[in-house]
C-alpha cells in the first residue's frame, strides 16, 4: 500500500468514519423532527467500530479494504442506515477491486455504483428526500470538474459546495421513503438528515484535503 489513491481512498474513509462519530447529536436531532432520531446514533455506533478496528482491515487492494468497511458497516449499523451505507461501501469495493490507482473517472464510476445500489436497496429515487438528493447532484459537479481536468483540491471543493446546497434544497421536498415518509406534508419544512450527513461528510473533506498525508 503505497499509492497515493490508496492513501487517498483510507483519507475519505477515515473522515466520513470520524464525521460520522463527532456529527452523532446533530444527526439524531435533524432526524428526530420528522423520524425516530435514531440516524445519529446508529451511524456512530457503526463507525465507533470502523476506527477502533482500523488497523485490522485487509489492505490488499482498494477493493478488499472497502469491502471489509462495508461489511463492518452493514453488520454494525442499526435501522434502515447499515444496508443503505454498506450497499453504497460495497457497491464502490466491487468497482475497485484489484486495483491500488484511481482515477478521477474512476471516482466518479464508484460514486455512480454506489447511488445505483442505494437505490436498489432502499427503493429509493431522486427527489424522495434521502441521501441521493445530496450524493447524486455532488458527483455530478464531480464527474464535471474531473472533466475539465480540474486538481483534486478543486474537485473537492466543489463538491462540498454541491453537496451541501442539494442538501439544504430538501428542505422543501415532501419525504416519500424511511419514517420520514409517515409523516407525510410535515415532512416539508426540514432537510433530510442523510443528505446533511453527505453535505458535512463533503466539507470536512474540503477542509482536511490539502493536509491529507502524501505518498513518500
């Protein structure tokens, strides 16, 4: 493991893991307006286990490690959250195996996998009100940037730009998928927790990039 894209791929991973611990109140007060206020909660739980058992992946390849993060995830993560999580970690495993180099278009293809199979899983589409309403439209800017041959810092940055204005724009959108859904119009008036999650993922990430450790 000597690749910056492997160093890369544990730098994202590591940050949503730690993201997702110190975010555990603001998730679960964002979810408890309209659902059960379990989102914060499960979501640390799962990745509490991902850092302490850091060090025990299988790094074989990129593939392998996001494999074994999926798994953790799916397993440890309670309610609806570990398969929609584990599915998209998997899904982007199965686009890297045996590879330790990525591309840009490499990235993008990955992100696409894993929108694909939350969709799959959760029945879900854009403009449900989930996670894909943030996901989807930043991999978007992704897919554009690295078109224009942008830097990675860049890419970056404008996808945390993407990801939290498509966030903020499910405030006004009826949630048609998770508890959520029960609430029917009440729904409207507040953002989806998953979608925040994906937009402060994504600014933390723009935040730390340029201090990520280098290949030697």
């Amino acid at each position: 493991m000597t690749t910056q894209s492997y160093r890369d791929t544990e730098f994202v991973v590591h940050s949503i893991a730690q993201t997702a611990v110190d975010n555990e109140k603001t998730f679960g007060d964002l979810d408890s307006v309209v659902g059960d206020g379990d989102f914060g909660f499960s979501l640390a739980r799962g990745f509490e286990i991902v850092l302490a058992d850091w060090d025990s992946y299988d790094r074989t390849d990129i593939g392998v490690f996001l494999q074994k993060i999926a798994v953790v995830i799916t397993g440890r993560i309670g309610g609806t959250s570990g398969p929609i999580w584990g599915t998209a970690f998997l899904r982007a495993a199965t686009g890297s195996k045996g590879r330790d180099e990525l591309t840009g278009r490499d990235v993008v293809a990955m992100l696409r996998a894993a929108i694909e199979g939350i969709k799959a899983r959760g029945g879900a589409e854009l403009g449900d009100k989930t996670l894909l309403d943030a996901l989807s439209p930043m991999t978007d800017v992704i897919e554009q940037k690295v078109g224009e041959g942008a830097s990675s810092d860049e890419i970056v940055a404008a996808a945390a730009v993407a990801a939290r204005t498509a966030a903020d724009a499910t405030v006004t959108m009826q949630a048609r998928r998770g508890r959520a859904a029960y609430t029917g119009e009440r729904s409207i008036g507040s953002p989806d927790p998953g979608a925040v999650a994906v937009a402060v993922i994504l600014e933390r990430l723009a935040s730390e990039w340029s201090h990520r450790p280098q290949q030697s």
